[in-house]
C-alpha cells in the first residue's frame, strides 16, 4: 500500500485519524517484518547449500588425499623396481666385460706359456 492510499483514508476518516495512523503503521511493520523473514528464510537456504556443497567438498578432497597416496605408493614401487632392474643389468654388463677380459688375459697367458715353452 502506498503513502498517498494512507493519506486519503484519513483525509476521508478524520475523526478516526488515530486508528487509521496506528493500522497504517501495523501494516507497515508487519511489511518489513514479511520481508525480514523472506530474507532469513532464503538465507538459511544458502546456508544448507553452502554446508551440502562443503561436505561434497570434503568428500572429494578425501577421495583426492587417498589417490594421492595410492599414486604415491605405486610409483615408489615402479621406480624400486625400475632401480633393481637397472643394478641387475649392470652388474650382468660389468660380469660380461670382467669375463671378457679375464678369458682375454688368459688367452695371452695360454700362448705365452705356448711360445715360452716351445722355445
């Protein structure tokens, strides 16, 4: 209701000029107090979807830690295993060149003792 409604109606009952002050006012109160509670209400609205919304966060962010941690694990492992494989490897490589040279040096020592001893 607007002012100029509430003017009229006590321009029209000016003996009842008090009561209709008094209703004007009531209704005016009870206006903000509509709107106050229309504003707690879609407030607590916001409110449980920003509460549901962080939980869906926690959960997510647990999912996330327990990845994490899985991924964490398994790329430890690959990377011990990948550092085992790569010890045998060299350890074959370095047996296969020491072999190489002592069946070499041995050779030379056969002969020698080949050459020496039909001399």
């Amino acid at each position: 209701r607007s002012k100029q409604w509430y003017q009229r109606r006590v321009a029209i009952t000016a003996g009842g000029y008090q009561i209709s002050d008094t209703q004007g006012q009531v209704d005016e109160v009870m206006g903000i107090m509509r709107n106050n509670i229309d504003k707690v209400l879609e407030r607590d609205t916001k409110i449980n979807n920003l509460h549901e919304r962080s939980d869906a966060l926690q959960v997510g962010a647990n999912q996330f830690k327990q990845t994490g941690t899985q991924l964490k694990r398994k790329m430890w492992w690959k990377n011990v295993k990948f550092m085992i494989i790569i010890g045998v490897v060299v350890v074959i490589v370095l047996g296969t060149v020491i072999g190489i040279i002592v069946a070499q040096k041995r050779k030379k020592y056969r002969l020698r003792l080949c050459v020496d001893t039909t001399a």
